[in-house]
C-alpha cells in the first residue's frame, strides 16, 4: 500500500474514490486492486524495444513500473534471466 500511494495526489485519488466504490468486506484492498490493474493497462509498456532499453538502464524501476509494485534485489534475483 506504501508503494502504490506514494504520492499525494494517489493518496487523494485513492480517498475520493473509497467513498464512491466501497464495495464487499475488504472496500480498501479491492479499491487498490482495481486502482493497480488500471495502472498497469494505462501506464506499462506498449512496445518492446523501450521495454528492452530501459531494462538495460535500471532493472529495477523498469520491473515496479511493468507490475507496479516494489522490486527489491530478492526478487530481481528469482527471475533466472539476465536478458529481458
């Protein structure tokens, strides 16, 4: 929840829609969810070239953009590719 709502104008988002769509028992976790997978569809990448470039500049960013979430080293490290 730190990594999604890092900002204040997420946190504002995040709050504006809590009161419109509280839904089922756990409102603010589904809300997250909903909120992520738009980010996902809106804002990953389009294209694999920049996704190959930028994953040659930083790994890591390029990752928490693509899933958005946090990637720390623990992670990067399970996947078992040095190539994108």
């Amino acid at each position: 929840m730190k990594f999604y709502l890092k900002t204040i104008d997420r946190l504002n988002e995040f709050v504006e829609r809590l009161l419109f769509e509280t839904t089922g028992s756990v409102p603010e976790l589904s809300l997250l969810a909903k909120m992520r997978k738009e980010d996902i569809d809106s804002y990953s990448y389009t294209d694999k070239a920049t996704f190959v470039y930028d994953y040659y500049r930083d790994k890591q960013s390029v990752l928490e953009k693509l899933f958005q979430e946090p990637m720390k080293a623990v992670k990067i490290r399970r996947f078992k590719t040095g190539q994108p």
